[in-house]
C-alpha cells in the first residue's frame, strides 16, 4: 500500500508542522481502500480484482470506472479514461450515462468531491494539499467544482463536519485549547 509507506514515512521524519496531518490523510486513504474494499465483500465480490464491479455488466464501463476510482488523484480526463475503457468517446459516453446519469468526466469529478469529502471531514490537512491529492490543478478550481457540487466551500464544509462530530457545538475551539467541561 502506497498510503502505508507515505503515512510511515511522515510520521518517522516529522519534518514539517502539517506532518501529523498528512499522516492522518494518509490513513483516510486506506481506510477508503477497505471501505471499498469491504463494500465489495458485502456485494458478494471477489476482492482479487477479477469480480471487482461485479454490479457493473459491461466490461468497458467497468474498465472506466475502475481506472477513475484508481487514477482520480492523477492528471487524468476523458481520453485517458477512454483509452482504458478500451472504446470510444460515444460509446463510452452513452454507457455512463446509462449507468450513472452522467458523463465520464463528471463521474470523476464526483469522485474526486467525494474523496475530498471524507479529507475534509476527518483530517485537519490544508485545503490546498486535498485539492492537489485528489487530482484537481488549483485550489480556486476546487473550491469552485466542490462549492457546485455540495453548495459550500471546503472550508465551509470542513467546519459543518468538525461540528457535526462535536454534536452540533460548532464554534467550541479545537484540540489542546478547547474548553473542559467541569
């Protein structure tokens, strides 16, 4: 696992202030891989990568999807997922949207969000290094595609998280300065 021995790496090194957080991000990486992992298990797959998708009937969809949800965080777009897939633009286009009501490239983009989702709500790690670890090129792009998609900001989203795991104490202070109950 590729997030194993960057987690281990940071957090052998500490080289930085952020180091915990992107140990922690990391760690949100794998746990992702065996929520996938374990959902796969629930479908009744094999997780040997052969059944993987089993769901999905057509083999150049499954293809796609599985070359998006492995290369998400990578410069990647349509002719990239296309060339997986094996097909063309059309055909490829026509079988999303039968699956999914939506293109190839919006797929990504909602996966992308929904990888940036779960940083966002359970690491502390800067907006800027989510937006490039999910594959997006700047953190105005993000933010746009994030705020069209869940109508609020990463920022405005982290906090509406941070406050749902506090039980709805949204503006309580974080970590070491945070007020103890008596």
């Amino acid at each position: 696992l590729d997030a194993y021995a960057h987690m281990k790496a940071d957090l052998e090194e500490q080289r930085d202030w952020y180091w915990s957080c992107r140990a922690r991000s990391y760690f949100m990486e794998i746990i992702i891989c065996l929520e996938r992992f374990y959902g796969m298990l629930q479908r009744g797959e094999h997780p040997s990568g052969e059944e993987v998708g089993a769901h999905i009937e057509n083999e150049r969809l499954k293809k796609a999807v599985l070359f998006i949800e492995r290369a998400y965080a990578e410069d990647i777009g349509l002719r990239d997922i296309v060339a997986s897939a094996k097909t063309n633009r059309t055909t490829l286009g026509k079988l999303f949207d039968r699956a999914f009501g939506m293109s190839p490239v919006e797929y990504l983009w909602g996966y992308r969000i929904r990888i940036a989702k779960k940083h966002l709500a359970f690491t502390e790690v800067p907006v800027k290094d989510i937006s490039e670890r999910c594959g997006f090129k700047s953190v105005p792009h993000f933010t746009r595609m994030f705020k069209s998609r869940t109508g609020q900001t990463p920022r405005q989203f982290r906090g509406a998280a941070l406050a749902r795991r506090r039980g709805g104490a949204g503006s309580a202070p974080i970590g070491r300065f945070a007020a103890r109950p008596d």
